[in-house]
C-alpha cells in the first residue's frame, strides 16, 4: 500500500495478528522469506545502498548486519530508546553493560537517534559512528480539530517525562 506518499509491504501479506498458532507461524515465515526476497532485490536491481533499521532485538539486528555485509549496504539503526532503562524502572543504575543499548553500536554504519542523550550515548560508546539527531515530529495541524474540554468535566491527561523516571 500506500501511506502519505511512502509505500510499504506487509511481507507475511496481512498485517492482522492471527489467533491460529501454525497459521500464526507460516506467516512468520513468510515475511521472512519475502523479507529477504525484497532486500536482494531492492539491493541488485534498484541499487538500493541503506538499509533503516528499526528493533529492540538485538539478534534481529545481528541478522541485518550480517546481509548487511554479505549483500553490501549499510545499516542505519533508528535508536528511539534506551532500552535498559525501560527494562530496569525500578532500579536508580543501569547494570547491563552487555544489553541491548552497550552492544547495539558493534552491528550498525549510522545512527539516527531521537534526543541529545542517545546521541551523546553513542559518542561514548563509539565516537567514530556517524550520527544525526532527528527529534520526534509531530503534525499540529492533525489535532487541531480537537477543541477544549472544559475543566468542569471529565477527561484523561497524559504527561511524559523528560528523564528516564518513573
């Protein structure tokens, strides 16, 4: 399909999770293999150079870096989270030096990252990898249309934080 002028492919061919466990699985394997039909192919034929990459799993990114360098691309790796603080909440320090975010950097060309900290972040760890810092965007126009709850009524308000803090 199409979305906003950018296409994309579902490459188990439904983006519909699936209540039957083998069904569930063929589709896994599908994407896959499709999956990797598309690279080779993007790679070969429409010369594609980059690769973005996007995952919390660092065996999946093992994977890319490898076709990476078996099909010659490079690997950008959109970092979007510290992931060790997400999986230690209620700790003050982070212990895993062999997690996710300390080993992540061994497996990629280029790093986009969403803020200042997980850039300087990668500067420690790697100072010689490319990096650019692209903030999330968001589309004021999109929202607004929503108008004003007035505060005599009910409603749900979210805020984020700026710090890794519950």
């Amino acid at each position: 399909g199409v979305y906003e002028g950018v296409e994309y492919v579902y490459t188990s061919g439904t983006p519909k999770y699936n209540n039957n466990l083998i069904l569930r699985n063929l589709l896994k394997l599908k994407g896959l293999v499709v999956e990797l039909y598309l690279i080779i192919i993007n790679r070969f034929f429409n010369n594609v150079s980059h690769a973005l990459v996007k995952t919390d799993s660092l065996i999946q990114l093992k994977y890319y870096f490898f076709l990476s360098r078996i099909l010659r691309f490079k690997l950008i790796f959109d970092y979007l989270e510290f992931r060790s603080s997400v999986m230690e909440r209620g700790s003050k320090e982070i212990s895993g030096k062999k997690s996710f975010d300390f080993e992540f950097y061994k497996y990629v060309d280029y790093v986009i990252a969403i803020s200042h900290y997980l850039a300087n972040h990668v500067k420690k760890l790697a100072p010689a990898i490319p990096y650019i810092i692209i903030p999330p965007i968001i589309y004021f126009e999109k929202f607004k249309k929503h108008t004003f709850i007035p505060p005599d009524s009910d409603y749900f308000l979210y805020c984020g934080s700026t710090a890794y803090v519950d």
